[in-house]
C-alpha cells in the first residue's frame, strides 16, 4: 500500500508533468480544418467566418489597427487567407438565386431561427465591399440587402421594438446579440448609414432590458418570451455559451451618451468602427450614441456570479459550481470568456482580468504526458444535417499536423472538450465547431496581446497568487459577450 506521503509525492510529480502551452501554428490549422468540416449550420458558419479573419487576416479584422471601412481589395499575400471567408458568401449567396422581385429573404435557412443567419452578413458584405461580385457574377450587394430588410421589416418584434431571434413567434435569446446588432452596424459602417448603427446600438439595449437578471447580479438569461413550446422553450439560466455568443469573436468597449456599457465580442464591429469614425474617416458624426474620438469605459469587469474554480474551466452556466445538478464543463464558453480579457487588455489598458483569463487559457492549452480521461459522449453537434442552403465552406489553412497529441482538453484529432452540445443547451457534446472557432479567437486575442508586449503581465504575475475568483467589484459587464449595466 502506498503511504500518504507517497502520494502526494506522485500527485507532484504529475501535476509538474502537466504544462502550459499557446496553440503552434500547425495546432491552429488542424483546429480550422476542423472548423471547416464541422461548420454547417448558419450561425456556425458566420463565426468560422470571423474567427478566421481575427487570426489569419487581421487587416480584414474588426480588431485591425486601421480604421474601418476595410480596404475594397484584397493584396495578393492575402488572398489564400481570406479565400475560405469569401468562399462561406459564395456558397450561401449562389444558393439563394435572388432576382430583382424576389422578397426580403434570410441568407439561409436559420431553421426556425430567424436570427442566426444575419451571422453571416459581414462575410458577405466584405465579399461585396471588395468586389468578389466581378469575378463570380453573384450579386452580393443584393443579398445583403435582403438579408437586412428581412431582418428589419418581415422578422417579428416586441412592442418596443425588439427583434425577435425566432421566426414564428416573439422571443429574445441572448445568442442574438451576436447575430444581429454586428451585421446592422457593420452594414452602417459600410455604408454610412446612420440609423443603422443606431438601429445596431438600440438593439443591444432592448435586448439588455429584457435578458438582464437583477437577482443574478445582472448576468444575462437566457431565453425569455414566447410560448415556451418545442418551437422555442424558455431558459431563465445563465446559459454560459448564450453570453459568450453575446460575443465570438469580436468584442467591443464604447462610451454613449456618457453612459458606460460594455458589449459582446459580435458588436465590436460597430462599437470599433464608431470609434474609428473621428479618426479621419468620412462618416465621422454619423452615430448619434457615441462620440465622434474613441472613448471607453474605464474600467470592464467580471460580476463575481461567475464561479471559476481550481479547474479554471467554467461550467455551462458559470454562475452554478460543477455539484449542481445538470452541470457540466465547458471549455467552448471558457475559451470566449478568456479571449475577451485580451482584447479588453489592449482596448481598454484593464489589466485586472488577466490573471485568471491566463489561468483560463494555460488550463485550455495544458499537455500532459497522462491525458485525463475526456468525456465521449457525442451529442447532435457530431451528426447535424446541411442543407442546400447552408453548404459547408471551402478549405481552410493547411494543416501540417494530423495530431494534437497528450492536450489535456483536446481530442487527439484536435476536437476542444469537453464542450456543451451547441444544437441542444442542456446536454454536453462533443466536437462543436464554434469551439473550434472560439480557440482560434483565443489564440487571435492572445497573439495580439504578446506581439505588442503583453500589457499587464507583470501585474499578472504579481497578483495571480492572489487572484481566486472572477470577484471583482462591477460596474459594467463584460462576459464573452455579456452585456449589463450595474
């Protein structure tokens, strides 16, 4: 029998065997591949599309460091990178056969949702911005169009105004806000387009006023409204991956009004390039909420309802610990958390965030020699159906490596886990591809964060001991997405 000094020595041996690591750049490419075969769905593919512009084609990105509108044509050193994107806008807008009568359609069929399709609105509004339409014939223009007026004038809404994320019947999910406000600013920007980036901002705020849970210390529910049939149950849970999707992949700060709010990574698109607008762009002043200079709140917190324990992996509502019942781990949530921590980091100078958003990402990335035991169980994510609507993309960054070998919380084909089944909330999954898309927005964040000299790390350091918990003191809230207001 082995004494209890013994064993404690063993278990030192193998948690000093367990490391940190940032995904290899072969390791990101086996992640898109992935992303490439799994994402078929329209909200799927409306994050593949940003997340691969986060990473690979920064200059297209909402994150980039010029000012939006983006180019209108792309060089010849970034035509590989961004050729899956306008790939994703070519299958969908072929598929939609618009004529010049034809009525305010989605891009695809969102499956009764009438949000999820907008997701994919910026990759087609770029394939337009930067003429794809020339070489393939497709009336890219159009489809936007009709993607926005179905969203503005055939989808149904609340009384005051809010879109409803489903399409026979009023309801307000928080995966909305991802969808929706990001595809009306951005058309806004494009476009100079005042009452659209208005319309973007309004939305967001609606949406706040009927998610926000005061009781919850203001996290976001879930799903409110409707009949709360199979068309669209209620939840009234914190759903983990509904707040992250209040952001994906593009997160974003802005001061209006002289109010702060904060807001998911999806609206970034309009919250950057408002902020962009005084900084010589000929739309300045166009938005009536923000400030023609940029300008942030100072200060983007984490609400202390958000339990983080020794795993540093968030359950899939992350203010329940993993005892309550129904409770599982979620990488694919902790991955968007953690990646908006580096983005506030560079966006806003908040360096508070960092010690546990790396403790996040050093969890997610860790190998081990040992690999622990991983859940097999396989939800619907593994077997969804494509329509002819919603064909799966093009290629995607050549992956070198077949393996991801010994990653604690990777399958050895790459696959994050575990992860919550993305096509049923309650039931965990198995290889979700907005999880692959979420770590490659981490490593984006992450990337960015080290090449500009990793601002805040030494505070890091010297307060990671200290730090327990996600309990900082909030004034407005930023949660993969999460928007609130103290």
């Amino acid at each position: 029998m082995c004494s209890p000094l013994a064993g404690i020595a063993v278990a030192a041996v193998l948690l000093a065997q367990v490391s940190a690591q940032a995904l290899s750049a072969d390791d990101a490419a086996l992640v898109a591949k992935n992303l490439a075969t799994g994402a078929q769905q329209s909200w799927e593919l409306g994050t593949r599309a940003q997340a691969l512009l986060d990473l690979y084609v920064p200059d297209f990105s909402v994150f980039s460091s010029t000012e939006l509108p983006p180019p209108t044509s792309v060089p010849s050193n970034t035509t590989s990178a961004i050729a899956p994107v306008f790939s994703i806008a070519q299958n969908v807008v072929s598929a939609l056969k618009l004529n010049s009568s034809s009525p305010p359609t989605a891009l695809v069929n969102g499956d009764g949702a009438a949000g999820d399709p907008a997701s994919i609105g910026v990759a087609v509004l770029l394939a337009n911005w930067t003429g794809q339409g020339a070489g393939d014939k497709l009336d890219y223009g159009q489809a936007a169009t009709s993607q926005l007026e179905y969203t503005l004038n055939v989808v149904p809404r609340t009384s005051d105004g809010a879109i409803s994320h489903r399409a026979a019947q009023v309801q307000l999910w928080s995966d909305s806000v991802f969808m929706v406000p990001p595809f009306l600013a951005y058309y806004g920007v494009l476009t100079g387009n005042t009452t659209l980036m208005n319309e973007a901002y309004n939305q967001i705020k609606l949406y706040r006023n009927y998610l926000r849970d005061s009781s919850a210390k203001n996290l976001w529910k879930h799903i409110v409204l409707g009949n709360d049939t199979q068309d669209g149950a209620n939840d009234p849970g914190h759903w983990s991956t509904g707040m992250k999707r209040l952001g994906s992949g593009r997160y974003a700060a802005g001061h209006c009004n002289n109010e702060e709010f904060s807001v998911q990574q999806g609206f970034f698109e309009s919250a950057k390039g408002f902020s962009q607008l005084g900084q010589g762009n000929p739309y300045c002043h166009v938005c009536a909420h923000c400030t023609a200079t940029p300008s942030f709140p100072p200060t983007i917190l984490i609400p202390n309802a958000l339990i983080q324990d020794s795993t540093n992996i968030f359950t899939n509502y992350a203010d329940q610990p993993i005892s309550t019942s129904g409770m599982f781990y979620d990488t694919a949530s902790t991955t968007l958390i953690a990646s908006t921590v580096y983005r506030a980091a560079l966006l806003v100078n908040d360096h508070s965030h960092l010690p546990n958003a790396e403790k996040c990402r050093e969890a997610l990335f860790a190998t081990s020699p040992f690999r622990l035991s991983q859940p097999s169980i396989r939800g619907s994510s593994g077997s969804a159906s494509v329509s002819a609507s919603s064909t799966a993309p093009a290629s995607s960054p050549t992956a070198t490596a077949s393996s991801m070998p010994n990653m604690v919380h990777f399958t050895n084909d790459g696959w994050l886990t575990p992860v919550v089944n993305p096509h049923s909330f309650g039931v965990e999954g198995s290889d979700s591809p907005e999880g692959e898309a979420f770590v490659l927005e981490l490593q984006a964040a992450y990337d960015e964060w080290v090449a500009v000299g990793s601002p805040g790390a030494n505070a890091a350091r010297r307060t990671a001991s200290a730090a327990t918990g996600w309990a900082w003191a909030a004034g407005c809230v930023i949660i993969g997405g999460l928007l609130a207001y103290t």
